[in-house]
C-alpha cells in the first residue's frame, strides 16, 4: 500500500515538475465557483461569474524583450468575467438572450468584452471590443538595436445588428472602429542616400471607420446575400528629430561633419475604401452552389512636407521636401463554386474564382536642397494583378473502413506593371507584363479501422511557371499523416509533415525543406484528473543565392543558409482534491537548437562570418507555471498561481529575460 | 398436379408469405411529443431553453420534423415504444460524417459563412460537425463548440498550438483574439492573394483583402509605391503568421538576409522578369549600417514618395 501511494506521490510529483498545459496565461482562472445552475429572475435565468484580483510581475534581464513577448503588469484587474441572461419560454419582452464575456479588463496588455443580446426572429446584435498595448524594441540585426520601436494602444470594437435572424429576409448594419495610438521611435537618411542616419520620434495617430449595410432574401429558393461598406482611415502621424545634432546609434563610421540640428515632418494621410459584396447560394440534395462578386474601391489622398536643417561635407544644408498626391486601388474579385452530391457517399466540387486588383495614382515630388538645387520628379506608377483559378476536387467515402479524395489545381496570372518618373520635363518609364500559372494536384487517403482510430494521408505536388519572387512556391510538394486514437477519457495523435521546394534562376537557385513531426495526448480517466501533453519537433533549411556588396566588390556566388531545429514542449496536469481544491501545473519549453554550433562565428560555407554568423539564431523560451484554486463555497472560490517566463538566445545574450509573474484573486459565480 | 396447379400454389404461398411478413413489419415510425423525449432526458431538455436550438421550439411554429428534438434526431416514435436504443433513432454519435453534415445543413446551410463547407479542407478531410460542436454538453455559450474555440482547435493543429506557444506570435492564448479572427473554419472563397491557392481556409477581410489587414489597416494602402513581394504574394512573403522565434513574426532572426535573399538580381523573377533589384554599390555590407535595412527604408510596407520606401 505504501508502495503504491509512494508510487502514485512520484508519478504526481514527476507530472507536476516536468509538464502542464500550453502557453495559456496563469490567469484568468478556468474553474467556476459551482455549477452552472444560475438563478431564476422573474422570466429569465441568470448564470454570472467573474474573478477579480491583484497580477504582479517582477522583471530581469531584458525589459523590453519581455514587454514585447510577455508583457503583463502590476495591479489590480477584473481578470475575467461572464454573463448568460436567458429568458426560459424565448418569449422575453426586449431581449431573450444576453451573453457577455470579459477579460483583462482594467489593465492587462489584453482586454477584450464580448457581448451579444438576441430577441428571437427580432433582431440579433453583436458587439465586440479589444485593447491591445503592443510594444516592439525593434528589430534586432547584426549592427545593433533597430530603431523602429513602437509603444502604441490598438483598439478595435465591431457592432453588428441582424434584423429578423431567423426569416428569409434579413437586414444587417455594422459598425467598426479601430485606432492606433502611441508613440513611436523611427529614422531618417539625410542628406544623401549615403549619408547619416538619425532618430525621429513620432506620436501614432491612426484611425479606421467602417460602416457596413446589407440585406439578405431568397427568391427561387436561392438566398441572396449583398453587404456594402465605407470605410474611412485617417494617419495623421508626424515626426520630428528625437535628438538634435545626435545621429543615431546605427551609423559606426558616420561621415565627419555631418550633423542634423532640425527636423519636422508632417505627412497626414488620410483614404477610404467602399466595397461591394453580393453572394448567391443554394443547398438542395444534390447540388450545393454559391456565387460571389467583390468590388472595393480604395483611394488615398497624401501629402509629405519635411524640413531639415544641419551640416553636412562641413557645409550647412536646408532640405526642404513636399510631396502630393493619391492612389488607388480598385479591386474586384467573382467565385463560383459548385458542389454535386449524386449520393451521400460522393462529393464532386469545382470552384472558379477570378481577381483582378489595379494599383495606380501619382505623386508629385518636390525637393529644395541648399547644395543640390530645386528639383521636381512626378512619379507615376501602374501595378495590375489579375489570377483566374480553378480547382476541382473529388471526396469519396469508399466504405466506413475508408475513403479517399483527390483534387487539381490550375491558376494563371497575369502582372502588368509600370512605374514612369517625369523629370525636369524628360519622362522615362518602363512597362512589363509577365504571366504565370501553377499547377498542383492533391490526393489524401482516410482509414477509419476502429471507431475511434482515424487515419490520414495527404499529399500535394505543384509546379509554379514563373514565381514572382525567389522564394515563393516553385516546384513543390507536401505530405503530410496523422493519425488519432480519440476515445471517451483518452485521446492520442501523431501527425509528421514534410515541404519541399526548389526555385531556380540563371544565377541563383532557391531551395527550402521543413518537416514537422508532433504527437499530443489528452487523459481524463475521470472528472478530478487531467494530463495533458505533447512534443514537437520543427525542422526548418533553406538555401538562397544572395549577391551583395563587400567593400566595393560585388560578390553573387554565395548562398544564405537558415537552418532551424526546434523542440517544443507542453504538459499540463490538473488535479482536484474532494471536488474543493483544484491544482495546476504546467510546463511549456520552446528551443531552437539552430545547427548545433556553440558560438555564431562557425558558419557553414564560404560566405563571410557576417552571413556565417546569421545561418542560425538558438534560442530557448520557457514558461512554468502552477496554479491553485481552492472552493471556498457554492459561490466563492480562491485563486492563486505563479507563472515564469524565461528566455534565452545564444548568440544576443542581452536579449534574455527572467521574469516571475503571478496573481491571487477571487472568483465569484451564481 | 400439374405445372400450371404447381405454379399457382406456389405464386400463393410467395403472396401469403409476402402479406404476412408486410404485416410483421414495424408501424411507419412517427412523431411524439417532446415531453416523451424529457420523460428520460430530463438534463439534457431542463437546460436546452439556453441552446441556440431551442429558437425554433419557442417560436411555436415549425413542424415536428424541423424543430425540437426530432428536428435533429428523426421520429421518435420507435424510440419511445422500444424504450429507447440507438437502433430506433438517428444518433448522431453513430452517423458516418457525411450524413451528420447532411443533416446539420438541412438547417445550417442557411448563412453565407457557411457556403463553402462542402468544398473545406475539414469535409474533404472526413469532419463532420460534432467533431466540434456538442448540441447538449457544449463549453462555450456561443456556437455550441465542445471545447473553447483555442483549446479546439489545437487539439488537432498540436504544430500550431507550439508556434502560439513562442517568444512571438499573435496573441491568441492570451485571449487578445481567437483562430477564427482569421480563419474561418467552415471554408471560403480562394485567397486574392498569391495564386489563389493556398493557404486554405482564411478568411478576407474588407470584402476581398488579406486577412491580415483587418487588423494592421496601416499597411494595406494604396500606396503609389507597393512592396510588390508583399502585395503580388501577400504578407507570407516575409512573415509567419501563428508564431515564430524570431521577431515581428520574421522567417529570418536578421534582416539583411530576409531582405538579400529576394534582392539578389536574379533573373526570372521580379517585376520586370529579370530580377529583384540587387543593392547597388553604395551599400556596403561590411559597414552595419547597411545589415539594417529597414533603418534607411522605413516605409517597407510602402509608400507614397519614395520608390525605395525611404521615406
């Protein structure tokens, strides 16, 4: 008996320390406070919880690493809330159902509130709000820190109304509104494109607006379904120097004498964007079809004016710019795609899709500069993209022991493109068209030898005539397999993925390969445990020919390797104690082992160290975390849980970070 | 007896046969009221005034064969005289796939979002709808999902669930937002990027643009001067969209080769089919200004006044 409780304490104690559920926040807490009974209100039911508490955090290493992966803070949050208002007949006076839900709120990076109130065959409104503190350092390249940092607040919310959900005939009006603001750290060449670069601070003012109006009805037992929509986006974020004088941290062999006393941008920008959207769809028994028409009409009205005062080649210089002009951007995009169903086994679909996107307007460029003289450049440019695309697949259900599907893909597109300058009267420009078409076939295999065993194979072979850029699709294939155990306390799958692809030119070839292989499991033996886990393993090696300057000589017959091996990680174990105290313990570990090498300066080929040194980037992320929940009564439960975030790269140590997080609160729910 | 006597006997006894098993067969299934079903479902009914099914219950006006119980699961007149079984009535838990879809879009295919589910990588793949949605023991009050929608979907996708799970990634464990922000599970149109062909499964937004742009707006333009890769192939072109360890999504951990490894010159490719513009020689790569390119070309998403995104 001690033997097995001894056992039964290890194999606890083994689950706890190594694993736990993925990188799911510590907090907000999952469990309820008690069953989900609610309380009657005259007609209406009542379920409602929420949780409240403190979040602390205590940061080492790198901040601001960590503000940009991690981010959470100090301070007291309504960490997660919900509400389900229900009336019990669907006859309620104004509404019969309200489901809200919230999260983070009052000062977490992430908060978001999810609300939908429906009156039955009336109307249905949904409305959904979110706040995001993004923080970015900048990116981090062999030189040093980048200088695009940004601390902004994103906000989104979306209102929805749908008049008479449940009729053949339906209205919809929507409303969405989002902003970016913040401040922002960004930089600027002067005076030359060889010349010096220098911080500018920016303060992000960034808004969208979009209302949307649409109608839906059925006329020969064909729905049709029209929405169209305005949205409206204004930018008017400026710039000025951040430090007069100073340049900035990234010039190492700046040119002497070269310094930028003043600096002030204003380029406002401000755009809308109307589109169409009418779609036609019918089910019947054995044939299912939908049709789609887009139109979007996206314009931009912009102006640039810059000033910059400084000293360059020892001699002061003015540089004034202005720029002015618009864009536009018409798209339009048809769909049809028609399904057969000739019995409940077989399914023959066919889908036809075209696009067709223009890119055109003009700017007017103007430029004073002290040493160079006025000039004047209007640009003019033309980008057109049209695709026609069809695919036609077959799914057939040989047996409840197996079936299989197989497809065909063909697309073709065609890419005009201009780009004209008007200089000093003299115009120059140049007009391409190119075309390209993919082909690719899909075939995949499913075996189904046991209820709850599942099996599939699937495989897809493409060729792309002519790829628009080195590393985009070529000649490629995938294949992939999984296979599943899924049983009522047991569920088991593996699954192991391959891509290739090969894109050659005359002077350069282009190749990638990456494999994937997981397996996941999930154990519920009986209501009080829970173990939870799973392996990864991703294999990335791409090799591209680069060409580049050295110190004056250009070299072109080297290649750029990006090798990556990483193993990720995640267990969870949860157990409940005398349905009274529930705990938690999880583990999650992200490494990418690179190619093995110790130190960045042993590359692999004959590229110098710079490239050698960037083939591969080891990095090591970790996240523990353990969780307590105790049930005080039917209503209250108390919460505590601690989590670490640990991150580690090899070869940029000051990137790393330590930080110890955690919360307690209280969650309360009838 | 002669043939003809032989013959007709036996054309006698086949009928008689023939009656008597006709008269053996089952009664033609029927209707029963829905307090038939609650007398041994009593959990499941008790709370179904919460479920999005019970709409058509409430309204009163829907035939037996399109509302309630038998709405989904057939006559339940058998059922009731044999005291249940799976035998006597549609289970869904023993339905092949394909006729659980069937069954779900005798009502469901109703709505635009769901017009493309007969063609999705899901149905190809042999899902049916209770893969993951629980009519009676679902986990979320929205949509009748069997699990939170993250925790569903990473069941099967384990190799997404660890790229949410890297130093950067978007925030979808965190609950700043859900898989179907961007994707819509039940199938869509072609993507109006790339060539129209993958990835599977992601949704536009603003009618006809990338995903992606529902969210960063600021990069979608117009802008006079678009970066072609991103614009002709979409955002993929440069980042990897669940998560990655490297930053802002990157496919490289640096810049410069991300950069380099399309603007090598190389012929075939580009705008004018015979290469992605090379650096010129002002660049020096030994120099690390030059290993940040995004310091000089700022605007790399695009611009409106420089044709090299300087400004």
């Amino acid at each position: 008996m001690t033997m097995r409780i001894t056992t039964r304490i290890t194999i606890l104690l083994f689950l706890i320390a190594g694993a736990a559920a993925a990188q799911v926040p510590v907090a907000p807490s999952p469990d309820p406070a008690g069953e989900r009974t609610g309380e009657n209100v005259s007609n209406y039911n009542i379920v409602d919880s929420f949780e409240t508490g403190y979040r602390y955090s205590a940061v080492g290493g790198n901040d601001s690493q960590y503000r940009s992966s991690v981010n959470y803070g100090n301070g007291i949050r309504l960490l997660g809330s919900s509400l389900l208002v229900t009336s019990k007949n669907g006859h309620g006076l104004l509404f019969d159902q309200i489901t809200l839900s919230t999260q983070g709120l009052g000062n977490d990076p992430y908060e978001s509130v999810v609300l939908r109130v429906e009156k039955n065959r009336i109307y249905r409104y949904d409305m959904s709000w979110r706040q995001n503190d993004y923080f970015n350092p900048g990116l981090v390249t062999g030189g040093g820190d980048g200088q695009h940092l940004l601390d902004t607040q994103n906000r989104m919310q979306d209102h929805n109304l749908t008049l008479f959900p449940q009729s053949k005939l339906k209205f919809f009006l929507g409303f969405s509104n989002s902003s970016q603001t913040g401040p922002s750290y960004s930089s600027i060449q002067q005076f030359d494109p060889n010349g010096n670069i220098f911080p500018l601070f920016s303060n992000v003012r960034r808004v969208w607006r979009e209302y949307r109006l649409g109608n839906e009805f059925q006329v020969f037992g064909i729905r049709v379904n029209w929405m169209h929509g305005w949205e409206d986006f204004k930018d008017d974020t400026g710039a000025t120097l951040a430090t007069a004088g100073v340049p900035g941290a990234i010039p190492i062999a700046q040119p002497p004498g070269v310094s930028l006393n003043s600096f002030q941008a204003n380029d406002p920008t401000h755009g809308t964007n109307p589109f169409w959207r009418a779609a036609i769809f019918a089910d019947r028994k054995f044939f299912h079809m939908n049709g789609r028409f887009t139109y979007s009409g996206g314009q931009h009205a912009f102006v640039v004016d810059e000033s910059a005062q400084g000293v360059a080649s020892s001699l002061s210089r003015i540089q004034n710019v202005v720029t002015l002009g618009d864009a536009e951007r018409p798209v339009a995009t048809g769909n049809l795609n028609l399904n057969f169903t000739p019995t409940s086994k077989l399914t023959i679909a066919n889908s036809t899709s075209v696009y067709n996107v223009r890119t055109l307007g003009n700017s007017f460029f103007s430029e004073f500069d002290s040493a160079t003289q006025t000039t004047s450049v209007l640009f003019y440019n033309y980008l057109g993209i049209r695709t026609v695309a069809n695919d036609t697949n077959l799914n057939y259900q040989v047996s409840p022991l197996w079936g299989f599907m197989a497809g065909y893909h063909y697309s073709d597109r065609l890419i005009t493109s201009q780009q004209q300058f008007t200089f000093a009267g003299a115009t120059s420009g140049n007009l391409a068209e190119q075309s390209n078409q993919l082909q690719s076939g899909q075939t995949g295999v499913r075996f189904t030898p046991w209820k709850p065993l599942s099996v599939l194979l699937s495989a897809e072979v493409g060729t792309n005539s002519h790829p628009f850029t080195p590393t985009a699709d070529g000649n490629f294939h995938d294949l992939n397999a999984r296979i599943q155990y899924r049983a009522k306390t047991f569920q088991i799958s593996a699954s192991a993925g391959a891509n290739y692809n090969a894109n050659s030119a005359s002077l350069t070839s282009y190749g990638s390969q990456s494999r994937t292989y997981s397996v996941s499991g999930h154990w519920t033996p009986h209501g009080s445990f829970t173990l939870d886990a799973g392996f990864n393993r991703a294999h990335t090696y791409t090799i591209g020919g680069i060409a580049y300057f050295l110190n004056q000589q250009f070299l072109q017959d080297q290649s750029s390797i990006y090798l990556s091996n990483i193993n990720s990680i995640y267990a969870g174990v949860r157990y409940e104690i005398r349905k009274r105290i529930d705990l938690y313990a999880g583990y999650t570990r992200v490494q990418d082992l690179g190619d093995g090498r110790a130190s960045a300066d042993a590359g692999i080929g004959s590229a110098p160290p710079l490239f050698q040194g960037v083939q591969t980037f080891p990095i090591a992320f970790q996240s523990p975390m353990a969780r307590v929940s105790v049930k005080i009564n039917n209503r209250l439960r108390r919460n505590a849980g601690y989590q670490y975030y640990g991150y580690r790269s090899d070869f940029a140590s000051l990137l790393g970070y330590r930080a110890n997080t955690g919360y307690t609160s209280l969650s309360v729910s009838f | 007896m002669s043939f003809a006597v032989r013959s007709a006997l036996l054309v006698t006894i086949f009928c008689a046969g023939a009656f008597v098993a006709r008269a053996q067969e089952k009664p033609p299934n029927h209707f029963v009221s829905n307090d038939a079903c609650k007398t041994c479902h009593p959990i499941a009914w008790n709370t179904f005034y919460r479920n999005a099914h019970f709409k058509s219950v409430a309204s009163g006006k829907e035939t037996p064969e399109n509302t309630g119980c038998q709405g989904c699961h057939g006559p339940g007149g058998n059922h009731v005289d044999n005291h249940g079984g799976k035998s006597t009535i549609v289970a869904f838990s023993e339905l092949p796939a394909e006729r659980i879809v069937a069954a779900c879009l005798r009502c469901h295919s109703q709505k635009l979002s769901r017009a493309n589910i007969r063609s999705s990588q899901h149905t190809l793949n042999g899902m049916a709808c209770t893969s993951c949605h629980s009519i009676h023991r679902a986990q979320s009050d929205r949509a009748l999902l069997s699990k939170p929608q993250t925790a569903l979907c990473e069941g099967c996708h384990t190799d997404v669930r660890v790229q949410f799970a890297m130093p950067f990634k978007h925030r979808v464990e965190e609950g700043a937002m859900s898989c179907t922000d961007c994707h819509n599970p039940h199938g869509t149109f072609a993507p109006t990027w790339g060539m129209a062909s993958r990835p599977r499964h992601v949704d536009q937004a603003m009618a006809n643009e990338e995903a992606c742009l529902n969210c960063h707006a600021d990069k979608r333009g117009p802008f006079i001067f678009e970066h072609l890769g991103a614009r002709v192939d979409g955002c993929e072109t440069c980042h990897t969209p669940h998560g990655s360890t490297n930053s802002r999504l990157l496919l490289r951990p640096v810049v410069f080769t991300l950069c380099l490894e399309c603007h090598n010159g190389a012929g075939n490719f580009g705008r004018l089919g015979s290469g992605i513009a090379a650096q010129t020689q002002s660049h020096n790569m030994a120099d690390p200004r030059y290993q940040n390119c995004t310091a000089c070309h700022v605007r790399i998403h695009g611009s409106n006044a420089s044709s090299t995104f300087a400004r």
